[in-house]
C-alpha cells in the first residue's frame, strides 16, 4: 500500500478543519432559528452547501446530540448534548465568578454557603464551601441535584422566575415534592409568595438543619442562580436568618458577572 505523502496528509487536516467550520456554522444557523426550527433548504442556503451535503452535516449532529429532528415539521432545533455542554460551561463560568465571594460568606457565618443554578426542572448544586464549624450542615453535595423549588437557594430561583415558567415547574414536579416534607402546593406557594415580598427565604430540607436562600442575577439583570447558607436549626433565630440575608445580598451586589 502506497504510503500518504505529507501533500496528502496536509490535505486532510484541511478537510476536517473546514467540516469542523461547517458544522459550527450550521449549529449557528440552527440557534438563530431555534425556538420555531429551521428546515434543511433554508440551512443549506444559509451555509452555501448542497442540499445533500448539509443534510449529512445535520444528520451526524442530530446523531450526536448537538441537534434533534421533528420529523413531523421537518425542522431541526438544538439539541440535548448541546445543551447540556452549554450548561457545564455556564456551572464552571457561575463557580469561578462567585467562589470569592462563597468564601467570604462561609467565613463570615462560620456555616455552609452554597451556589446553585437551574437545570431544567432541577437545581444543581455547582458549589460549596464548608468553614471550621465544630458541626458542618452537608445538605447537598456538589454535581447533585434536586427538583426545582427544594432548598432554600433552589426555592430562591424558582419564586424568581417568570409566572408561566414557574407554573410549569411546579406541575411538572409535583409528584417529587411529594418526597420531601414541607414542600406541599400550599406551602410551595406560600414560601414563593414570602421570598417575593422580603427577598430572601427561609426553609430546610431536612429536621435538623435550616437555610436563608438568595437569588442571583447578572450585571443585566437577568436571573443565572441562587446562594444559601444552611446551619443547624438552633443556630437559626429569626435575628440571625435576617443577618444572613443581609449578608448575602450585600455581598452579591458588588460581584454579579
């Protein structure tokens, strides 16, 4: 077998580099039209291609998750691994943003802080910083999630979303809150209800411990997660729930991304 020349193999690097711009390109192509789909003639007009060499490009994508297919419509959206890898980018972006400012509140309460963030119907725990407290309050580990709405940080995002997304949330997980003691219909639209007129909340996942939940959003106002601290419930007066608060809520307002 006739060996490839450094032409040949040259020729190849170029090939997969610029397949690697085409995809890209229709991934972008793709986001642009995402909420409504896009069809194949419209993608391969946009992206200057034959209309059977973007349908392979699309077919591969949707084969590896970076794309899903309504046969029905004939429409391609994004896809599930997509947007799974855009969240794993957002968790480390959030973690390296706000781990200063975990740390100072950790110190500064002697307690657990926790950061979290919205997945879906879930909050994932994206990080943790636990002080030298004699008794550590290890509620959620990090990577692990929980339905939407459990937790005090978790509850902060879900009473901070817009009314429809939250209804829909909530319908959606009813039958998981069912798993956790508390966190019933009324008492889910009780809790919201106070975190919307104090902005903070206060509740526990567990019998023993208990947590000040905050939520957080950007530079433009947009929400992209939560912190809370969580203490064993002697710990927690209603003084000192009102402090942590305080503190979390002055601390966030001068380091939003």
């Amino acid at each position: 077998m006739a060996r490839e020349t450094p032409l040949q193999h040259h020729s190849k690097i170029q090939d997969g580099a610029q397949s690697i711009h085409r995809a890209m390109a229709i991934i972008r192509i793709v986001a642009e039209h995402n909420y409504a789909g896009v069809k194949l003639s419209k993608v391969a007009r946009d992206v200057q291609l034959p209309s059977s060499t973007t349908h392979r490009m699309l077919s591969v994508l949707v084969e590896e998750g970076m794309l899903s297919y309504d046969a029905m419509a004939k429409r391609y959206h994004l896809g599930i691994s997509l947007a799974r890898l855009g969240l794993e980018a957002r968790q480390y972006e959030l973690r390296h943003a706000y781990r200063d400012i975990l740390e100072r509140i950790a110190r500064h309460t002697e307690d657990t802080a926790y950061l979290l963030m919205q997945s879906g119907y879930d909050v994932l725990c994206v990080d943790r910083v636990v002080d030298s407290t004699p008794i550590q309050v290890l509620t959620f580990d990090v990577g692990k999630r929980r339905p939407l709405g459990v937790g005090p940080g978790s509850l902060a995002i879900l009473a901070s979303l817009p009314q429809e997304e939250m209804q829909r949330i909530l319908r959606h997980n009813a039958r998981r809150y069912a798993g956790f003691v508390g966190f019933g219909p009324d008492d889910m639209q009780r809790m919201i209800d106070t975190y919307r007129r104090q902005g903070y909340i206060v509740n526990s996942v567990t019998p023993y411990t208990m947590g000040v939940g905050v939520a957080l959003h950007d530079k433009a106002g947009k929400l992209v997660g939560a912190m809370s601290v969580n203490a064993i419930v002697s710990k927690m007066d209603e003084k000192r729930q009102q402090e942590i608060a305080h503190l979390i809520r002055s601390e966030i307002s001068g380091g939003r991304i």
